[in-house]
C-alpha cells in the first residue's frame, strides 16, 4: 500500500493524545484508591488533559488533508452501523468533548462529589466525567484499528495484532509524553509514568515483532490466474494495462525499494521501542532532556512504524498490475 501521511499524522498523534489522558487520569483514580500518593495537583491535570486535548485536535486536523472534499466530511458519520470510520468520527469528536469538560471542571474547581465510596473518600463529578472519557479513549483505540484490521483481503492488517499494536503504542507514547511533563512539574508522579511507559513500550515491542514474524511468513493464495480469470497454466504479463497509470496503481502501489522498507523497519524498532526504553531506565524526576529525547525518539519511531504499516500491507489488486508498461 501507498501510505497515506495525513493518516500517519492523525493515527499516532491522536495515539499519543489518548495515551497521556490514560496516564493521568490513572494517577487520579489510582490515588483516590490510595494506590499511589494522592500528591497530583490539579494543575499538572488541567496541563495534561490540554495537551491531550490539542494533540486530538491535530490529529484531527491532520486527518482532513486526506479528504477531496472537506466541506462533506460530517456525512463519515452517516454510516455508524456498518462502517469503523463512520465509528471513529463519532468517537473522535467525543472523546474530546468529555476530555474538554474534564478539563473545564478541574480548571475551576468545580468539586462536586457525585458520590462517596465506602471508606468515606468522595468521588468528584470531574473523576466521573474523567471515566466516561477513558471509556471513550478505550472506544477510539478500537474504532481507528478496525479500520484496518476489519479488510480481510488485506491479510497484514486482518489480525487481532493490530488493535493491540494501536493500543499498546498509544499507550506507550502518551507514559512517555506523561514522564516528561512530570520532571517538569514536579508532581511526584515521575516513577508511575516512567515505569508504565516501559511496561508500555515493552509490551509493544513484543506485540509489533509478533505482528511482523507473522506477516513474513503470509503467502498470497492470489495468482496471476486468479487475479485475471483465467487459469491456464502458461500466462505471462507484458503490460500493466493502463499505459499512463490508474488511481489503483498511485493508491495501492508504492515504489520504494527493499533496502528502503528494511531500513525503516529497524529504525522503528530501535527508535519507538529500545530507545526510549534504555533513556527512561537512565533517568529520573528532573532528567528533563533525556524524556524529552525519548518522547522525541518514540514518536518519530511510530511515524515510521505506522508508515512501514501501510508499506507493509500487499493490496491482492497488486498481483494484476504488478508490471508497469
């Protein structure tokens, strides 16, 4: 497949964006269960939860370069029952409403306790806001990987594997991202985020090699034969068919070479994986220049890993113009 940038951009920033909502809001109920100690401020929340926001909404943004027509992009929705991207469009836009009113309620001290628990510690209506929007988070990373893993006849993509992949680095990078901003503010959360973040990345790893020793071995059951018809045993194609080209060779066909892709697969390895995992072991609360070298590292890591995604996937259409005239 030919990979698509704006679709790049839109699936590993809205990754990264719902992976920092899920990390702190994680602190919060994990220090309301006394889990941890209930020493994050609710201004190092309003931060998080508004750059979790503004990465949403550029990956948001991004998504509309992908579109011939902007102006009719409301119309995804239409199609909620059958279609994940009619889902995503859906989920998108409301897990930033819920992020946003999370936000609104922490930024104005609006403590309203929804209701009390057992030990007599108070629920906040924020922290119930704050459910709904990881739900929705939960719901996203789900939408936007079936997307891909929902096309059976791209058997790269067709694969439990994907929806654990998008998970797994979205979560990954938004620890990541969530580590950084805690040497910055100082909010005592940094072991938390750091440790969940290699847990994150590790566990990613493992998914993402799992996904590729899987691919290597797929074999195409599509043929010339098949692809044309015709199942004589001797067929030999000399022309492509379309002498100038076709929307299916500039949209499903991409041209960079093997060393190219073999270059990018072991760049994203070591870069969305074993790099950020090594920096983080070596820093600590205020080695501010390391997580921001392992957030930077792991997201240019996950750009090419998701733009290896699309390389990745053999369209069966291929098969039929594989020889250009």
């Amino acid at each position: 497949m030919k990979p698509a940038f704006s679709v790049i951009f839109l699936t590993t920033l809205i990754g990264a964006g719902q992976g920092l909502f899920l990390a702190y809001y994680s602190a919060e109920v994990f220090s309301i269960l006394t889990i941890l100690p209930a020493s994050l401020n609710e201004s190092s929340t309003v931060s998080a939860a508004v750059i979790s926001l503004l990465l949403l909404v550029l990956g948001l943004a991004a998504s509309f370069f992908h579109l011939g027509h902007p102006e009719r992009a409301w119309r995804a929705a239409a199609m909620w029952r059958t279609s994940w991207l009619s889902r995503e469009v859906i989920a998108l836009p409301t897990t930033m409403g819920l992020i946003f009113v999370y936000a609104a309620l922490k930024f104005f001290g609006i403590h309203s306790t929804a209701f009390v628990l057992g030990n007599g510690t108070p629920v906040e209506l924020s922290t119930m806001v704050g459910l709904l929007a990881m739900l929705s988070v939960f719901a996203l990373f789900i939408c936007t990987a079936m997307i891909y893993s929902c096309l059976k006849f791209l058997r790269q993509w067709h694969s439990p594997l994907t929806v654990l992949n998008f998970f797994l680095m979205g979560c990954a990078s938004g620890f990541t991202l969530a580590a950084l901003l805690s040497t910055s503010s100082a909010d005592g959360y940094f072991d938390y985020f750091s440790g969940m973040a290699i847990a994150f990345t590790l566990l990613a790893l493992a998914s993402r090699y799992a996904s590729l020793v899987r691919n290597r071995g797929l074999r195409s059951p599509t043929t010339l034969q098949s692809a044309i018809g015709v199942h004589h045993p001797n067929i030999r194609q000399l022309a492509q068919g379309a002498m100038g080209g076709s929307f299916n060779t500039r949209a499903f066909i991409h041209t960079y070479g093997a060393a190219v892709v073999r270059l990018a697969r072991r760049y994203f390895l070591v870069a969305a994986f074993l790099a950020p995992i090594a920096l983080l072991v070596a820093s600590n609360e205020s080695a501010i220049l390391l997580c921001a070298l392992a957030f930077a590292l792991q997201y240019s890591g996950l750009l090419v890993e998701r733009w290896y995604f699309f390389i990745e996937a053999e369209h069966p259409q291929n098969v039929y113009y594989q020889m250009i005239s």
